[in-house]
C-alpha cells in the first residue's frame, strides 16, 4: 500500500490511539510510546516515499514501534524512565486494579510483556502475534501461557490447570 | 479463562488510548527536521558551534569530508561519545579538557562506542533499516567503518574490546537472544556466554582479560515484581557467573573495570557508585548532585587516574560530560553543551595525567549571575543570554535577555519544552521595563546579535530559536510608542521569498551555518542612498564533494522599512566553483552583521 497523507490520517484516527496505549503498557512510559509509534510511522512514510511497498500499515507499525521501545539505545533510555514511573507510582498510589496489572506486567520479561499486550489488549490473535514479534505461533502460546501463570500468581488469580496446556 | 478475562478487563481500563490530533502536524514537522538533519552532514555539536567563523566550519567540515586514513598523532586519544541532542545520535570524539571536538558518524543511529585498546579502532552499535542494531568497526576519525555483525531481528549492542585486542565482548537483544556474548575481533566465532534464561548486558573486561562484568535483570518473580538489576562477574568464558551488587531493589548498571583491576564503576539509578570486585567497598560518588539529578554512564581514563560520566547536574534532564577523581571529588565539566538524554556511554582512551583541569570559560556561561532571579518578569529565570546595544534609543544601552522561566521545581527546563521570553533592560537595574513571549525555541534559545538593520540609529535583535550546525534565528524590532517601549517581531512584507524562506506574513527568520556541502550565510550590505540591506545566501555544493563541485546559490537581498515590515528588494541564483580556499565562498559571512558580532 502507499502511505501517504490519507493513509496516515486514516492510521492516526484508528489505530494509532490504541497502539501507543499498548506500546506504553509494554515498555511503561506514555512519552516514549508516543515517540516509537510516530518514529515507526515516520519511517512508513520515507520508506513509500521512495517507492518501497508496505503491506499492512498496522502490523508494520506495530512491528517497528514495539522493535523501537525495546531495542538497544531506546530501551536503555525507556526501562529507565520506566522504572522512575514505576517508583513514583507505587510511592502514590495505594492499589487499585489499574495499578496491579501495571504493574505485574512490568514485572514480565519483555517478550511475556509484548505478547500479552497484543493478545489481550490489542487483541490479535496468536497468529498475528507472532507476525508482530518475528516468532512462530507455537513459542507465541507457550510465552503466553509462562505469562499467564506468572499474572495469576501476582494478581492472586486461580489459573484453570487446562490453560497452561491451551495456547492463547 | 480467570486470568484471560481479567487481563482483558483491566488491561482494557490500563490501557489510555493517545489523542491523535496534531500528530499528523508532528510528523510533518519531525520528517522536514529529520531531512535538514541528514543534509547537514557535518558540524560539530550544536552548542559548541562557533558560528562567527563560518569560514572556520567550511574548511572544517571539509577536512571531515575528505578524511585521509593515515591517522594524525593523538587521533587515537580522547572520549568518545553518543550526542543524542536532537532525535537521533551520532558519535563524537573529544579531548577531556573540551578541546579537539570532532564528530565520527552522520548516520543518525550510532552510540555505544568504545576505543581498542591500541586506540586504533572505535567499535560501536548501529541501527539500520531493520530497525536493530549492529555492531561496526572504524577508525578514530569515523572512515573505515566495517561491519561486524549482520542479525535481523537481534540488537547488539555495548561492545568493549578484550585488553589483548583479540576480542570483542558485547550485548545481544532480542527474541530469546538476550545475554552476553564474545566474539573474535574481526566478527566471527560468536559465542554466547550467558545462560538463555539470564536477561544479561553490559559486559567489560578485567584488565588482565581472565573475567567479564556485566549487569544482570533478574527473572521477576510473583511476589518480588521488578527486583532491581544487579552486577555480576564471570570468567571470560562464561564460568562462574555470581552476583557482586543488588539488594533487590535498586538498578545497577553498565559496570566498568578499572585498568588497575582493584575497583568497578556503575551507576546505581541515578548516581554514580563504585565497589571492588568482591563486592565490598560500595561507595557512591556522585552524592552531591542530588537525588533527583541523572548521574550515569561512568567510564575510566587510560591510567585510571580520572573517570568520566554523563550527569544532569547542569543542563536539567539533558546530560553533559564531566570528569571526576575516583573518589567522587574534583568534578570538572568536559563539555559545555549538552548532549541529550539518551545515550552517552562514554569512553575514554588516553591517561588522565597531565591533562589541566578546565577553567569554564566567562564568556561562554550564559551570565550565571542572573541564574534563578526574576528579572523584573514576575517568575525565576535561567539560561540567560543578553546583548547589550542601543536598542530603545540611540546613544543609550540598554540590554536585551533571552531567558527561560524556570521550572516549578526549581530546575531549568530544556528550551524545546520551556517557557523562554524576550526582555529589554532599559536602565541598567537588572529589571525588565518590557519583555515579550513566549518564544519557541528547539535545542537551545539565545540572544545572538543586535544588527542595526533599518540604519535608524537603533539596534533590532536576532535571537537563536533552533540550534544544530545550522542556527535558526528570527529577528524582533524595538518600537516606542507613547512612551513605552514594545519588543515587536519583524514579519516579511509581501511576496516574500518562499525559496529563501522568507514566507510573506511570517516572522523573518534565517538559517546560519552549514557544512560543505550546504551552506547559510548572512551579510551586511549597503544599498543605494545608504540603505542598509542584509544578504541572506542558501547554497549547495554540487555534486557533492566532487573535485569539480560547484555552490549553486540563491540570494535574497531584504531591507528593513520604517513600515517595520522586512521587504524583499533582490533575489537571485548563481554559481562559483567550490575551492580550497579557506576564506570561503564569496558570500560567506563576516564575523559582524552590520557592526554587531555574530554570537557566540
């Protein structure tokens, strides 16, 4: 497809709330999913520009902004800003269910903390998860599954026996 | 099914969708600052631009250009660093006492660097069209570069030379390849030295290469959530691996061991510590900044003797470079500027020995003395720059300051997010009798030169609004009116020169600065009947870096009218050969405008 101004605006007033939300849960700054969804989407732009194809605005976008708030540089600088949010929070607030699953999914090595964000709140299937991640659909619903266990146990919920065997 | 509909549910509450308006605007403008960027493809940091010399930068840039491969004495020595002023970061080379600055990578995406240990060679990561970084090699005047890691989909990252020089210890991230590796110093034999489970980054070698020191982020468990990062040690060939730092709770970062082998540096969330490698002696170095303030990235000189680190102390959220003496005492800063949040991970190849404490310079403090006072503006100031010239009325000074508002806090806001204003001191008292804003400013914001350009005996102000190796400068007049005096934008009277920029309507703004291959120019002019005009010159050399390249210019001749409006009197393109010369082309710039110095 082209990227251009009408599929950017189309992207902004569709996907792009929902996306930066989701960025934001899996790396726990609001700026810096900001930043990594309209970095991606920048990038969208110039590669079209000169004439390069991309197939699916939404799951390119979603791919690099989600390789942009974890990789190297960026990560360092958002686990950073991450963990003084995180602090900051804990120190004022005193619960509630918003700040639990936050936080518990803070807690998730960052390839649970992706997928779970994509399946459970962006909503793709496991299929499209592994897509956005780069791995097979198998290791999606086996981190999924190591996830969910360790949500469970944070989030004092019973975890059916048949769910570790399910995939997501 | 529990877990799956409570993640549902409270994710769906967690999760706060984003405004998307004004994001297309943003990109807009994000996309037009990233092509300036990419066109200026040399320069030296933002701040540190002397930009009264333009002459200086061409010649400058184009020694940068036509780099030989044969390294000069001392091209091995000096700190190498990440600049991430603007949106992306690029690699620089400086001297521990500010001098020699020269800048090693244009490609937007290079940080993590480090010396070999014979200072022939600078290792470093590079992100790419795969969105991942790589690893690459070069020399300490940025040609050369090769490739040393090719991974789709796998970052890697923080690569420090073996103190033999035979290898090359680093970081990979990645979908199930997160750890630490080794490899030959030419890229082949990778090995992983991490266990697959063992989220593991940062690696540095003991200086007799027997052991490695990394950090480590534990697996979280239920109850314990985030339990902090910790710094461990394990033979150079992965063996022993055990914890030196972590209580659990704090982050502990990016170690490096000293070249006597008896201490290691990190930093502990936002200071910088240091502990032996049997993990006693733990002391923090940094205390004296505060809490609050980001002191990090800490690395050793060559003998030890001094270590430098990145710290906010100075410039509010935005690091810059300092040196201090492995107790913490005698902090002394390397830069002026600063260099960005994101990444400095500094590295210094050279002793410390006999380079002299650097004395900050007067001139260049942007008038400390004014830090926090509130000029008569009703609220504390800071980063405050003035010029002082007859702006009200002939034959008398008074003084113009550029200023942010300072943040609620106390602490000075980086001009890009800040409240910055204009005043106009009219009899010496440190109060304003007028000011204007708020002005928008990107990177930095500054008063920069007084032109009288109007020749009515009165000078009009250009202030800095955008920094890089290009200025962006827009113009503002003094009108007195019953009285009182106004600090009132100069617009451009129609039609304007939208080719010079000059949008009729739209405040005057010029660019100044370049490289050599584009260049922006100002020069004062007399016109016909003595009228001042001001010769605003945009060039670029073509095709680039050719032995036969040309400058292919458009100017733009504009006067200043007693309608206030700036008008386009004369516009024009034109070629000249692009030579050695080290004046500069013909339309360079004077280090005056019209009398008034240009910067700094």
């Amino acid at each position: 497809m082209r990227v251009d101004e009408i599929a950017l605006r189309e992207f902004l007033h569709t996907a792009y709330p929902r996306l930066v939300a989701a960025v934001a849960l899996v790396c726990g700054s609001r700026p810096a999913a900001e930043d990594a969804v309209q970095e991606a989407l920048l990038r969208a732009w110039e590669r079209s520009e000169k004439g390069e194809e991309i197939e699916s605005l939404n799951a390119w976008v979603t791919t690099v902004s989600l390789n942009l708030a974890r990789s190297g540089l960026r990560r360092l600088r958002t686990e950073r800003r991450a963990r003084g949010r995180l602090q900051a929070s804990a120190v004022g607030e005193t619960g509630g269910d918003r700040v639990d699953v936050e936080r518990a999914l803070l807690a998730l090595p960052r390839r649970q903390r992706e997928a779970v964000v994509l399946r459970y709140y962006v909503q793709l299937d496991t299929r499209e998860v592994g897509r956005a991640l780069g791995i097979n659909e198998g290791t999606v619903k086996s981190t999924l599954s190591r996830a969910r266990a360790a949500l469970a146990d944070r989030l004092g919920v019973q975890e059916p026996e048949e769910a570790n065997h399910r995939g997501g | 099914m529990a877990v799956d509909e409570r993640l549902r549910r409270e994710l769906e509450q967690a999760g706060r969708p984003a405004d998307p308006s004004g994001v297309y605007e943003d990109l807009i403008r994000r996309r037009e600052r990233r092509r300036l960027a990419r066109r200026i493809k040399a320069g030296a940091l933002a701040v540190a631009v002397a930009v009264g010399c333009i002459a200086g930068i061409v010649v400058l840039s184009r020694v940068f250009a036509r780099a030989p491969v044969e390294l000069a004495a001392g091209a091995g020595q000096g700190i190498v660093f990440g600049d991430g002023t603007g949106e992306e970061t690029d690699l620089f080379v400086v001297q521990a006492d500010g001098s020699g600055l020269r800048r090693l990578t244009h490609d937007g995406g290079s940080g993590a660097a480090s010396w070999s240990p014979d200072g022939s060679k600078i290792v470093f990561a590079r992100y790419e069209q795969t969105q991942t970084s790589d690893l690459f090699v070069m020399n300490p005047l940025g040609s050369e570069v090769t490739r040393l890691t090719e991974t789709p989909g796998i970052s890697e990252a923080e690569a420090r030379w073996s103190p033999d020089g035979s290898k090359i210890a680093f970081e990979a991230s990645g979908i199930g390849q997160d750890g630490v590796y080794v490899m030959d110093a030419n890229g082949s034999n990778v090995v992983r030295l991490t266990a697959p489970e063992m989220d593991s980054s940062s690696p540095d070698w003991s200086p007799d290469g027997s052991q490695l020191v990394f950090d480590v982020t534990p697996t979280p468990t239920a109850t314990e959530g985030p339990g902090g990062i910790e710094i461990w040690i394990m033979d150079a060939d992965g063996g022993d691996p055990h914890p030196i730092v972590g209580d659990g709770a704090s982050g502990n970062y990016e170690p490096r061991w000293s070249p006597g082998g008896d201490l290691i540096v990190f930093t502990r969330d936002r200071d910088v510590y240091i502990v032996r490698p049997d993990g006693t002696g733990l002391k923090n170095l940094t205390p004296q900044a505060g809490a609050d303030v980001y002191d990090r990235d800490a690395a050793w000189s060559s003998d030890g003797e001094r270590i430098v680190f990145a710290s906010g102390r100075t410039h509010d959220d935005a690091l810059s470079l300092f040196t201090m003496n492995p107790d913490g005492t005698d902090v002394q800063p390397v830069l002026d500027s600063a260099i960005g949040f994101c990444c400095p991970r500094p590295d210094w190849h050279g002793d410390a020995v006999g380079v002299p404490s650097p004395e900050p310079s007067p001139t260049e403090e942007p008038s400390p003395a004014v830090e926090g006072e509130d000029l008569g503006l009703g609220f504390p100031v800071c980063n405050v720059t003035s010029i002082e010239d007859e702006f009200a009325e002939p034959s008398v000074n008074s003084t113009a300051f550029v200023a942010t508002r300072m943040g609620d806090t106390g602490g000075c806001p980086q001009a890009d997010d800040a409240f910055n204003v204009i005043a106009l001191d009219m009899v010496g008292d440190r109060k304003a009798e007028t000011s204007f804003g708020p002005i928008e400013c990107t990177i930095e914001c500054r008063a920069f030169s007084s032109p009288d350009l109007d020749g009515d005996g009165t000078a009009e102000l250009l202030v800095v609004q955008s920094g890089g190796s290009v200025l962006g400068m827009r113009l503002y007049d003094f009108e007195s009116v019953d009285g009182d005096v106004a600090i009132v934008p100069v617009d451009v009277a129609p039609p304007g020169d939208p080719d010079a920029l000059l949008e009729p309507g739209e405040q005057a703004s010029f660019l100044l600065g370049g490289d050599a291959f584009e260049l922006y120019t100002l020069q004062c002019l007399s016109l016909d009947e003595g009228v001042v005009g001001l010769a605003f010159t945009l060039a670029e050399s073509l095709p680039h870096d050719a032995p036969d390249a040309e400058w292919h210019a458009h100017e733009v001749i504009v006067e200043l009218r007693d309608d206030g409006l700036l008008h386009v009197v004369n516009a024009r393109d034109f070629t000249e050969p692009v030579t050695d010369d080290p004046g500069g082309p013909s339309f360079r710039s004077d280090k005056t405008l019209c009398g008034a110095n240009l910067g700094p």
